[in-house]
C-alpha cells in the first residue's frame, strides 16, 4: 500500500523559512510528478509547486522567488524549502505523487499525504 507522509511543518514568524518533506512508501511501478498544495481555512486547495520525473518544476505565482521544490528519486522523497514566509502562507499544505502500481494498470492515480500544519505570525 503507497503511503505519503510529510514533515516539517510548524509555527514561523513572517520572514522565517521552513522546510516540508514528504516520502513515499510501499510497492509500486512508477512514479510521475510530486508536488505540493494548500488549503487555507475557508478557501480551495490550491497548487503550490510540482516536479516531474525528469526535474522539471513548476510554480504557483504566489510562490515563484520564495519556494523550491525538489525532489529525491532514490529516496522517494519531495522537499519544499519556502523562504521569506508570510501570513498569507498559512495553510495546511499536502504532498501528493502521481503514480503508477503496476502495469496492469494503465495510468496512474494521485495520492495524497495527510497534510501538514504551516502557520506564519508574529
């Protein structure tokens, strides 16, 4: 069973920076893009940041100078360090991987992590 499970959240003041993890377990074919999305309290989840197998990434405006993803193949593993963090960061964030099980499948599902709490204040 595929299982993502994130790190690395918490309280920063504005300006601070934190680093979001996300690995993936469990038996599996392949794996496409990882990324990340938020959900701020009354809003839509939204995309943040994604990365491809091949390295290429890609950025919500919102954090386009401020975040980067990246991500570890060997490891299975997603990261996002975000710089220069402000109040309007504070959402739950969520890691997903596009992924497929087996061959017998003919495309890939998302999955998602449980999230992981980012709050920004002074």
């Amino acid at each position: 069973q595929v299982q993502l499970v994130e790190s690395g959240g918490g309280l920063v003041h504005p300006g601070g920076s934190l680093r979001l993890s996300c690995a993936v377990s469990g038996s599996f074919y392949n794996m496409y893009d990882m990324g990340w999305y938020r959900q701020a309290p009354g809003k839509q989840r939204e995309l943040v940041a994604g990365a491809t197998s091949g390295g290429s990434t890609y950025y919500a405006d919102s954090g386009v100078g401020r975040f980067t993803i990246s991500r570890d193949n060997a490891k299975n593993t997603v990261y996002l360090q975000m710089n220069s963090l402000k109040p309007e960061d504070t959402a739950v964030y969520y890691c997903y991987a596009d992924i497929l099980l087996s061959t017998v499948y003919t495309s890939s599902s998302r999955y998602w992590g449980q999230g992981t709490q980012v709050t920004v204040s002074s």
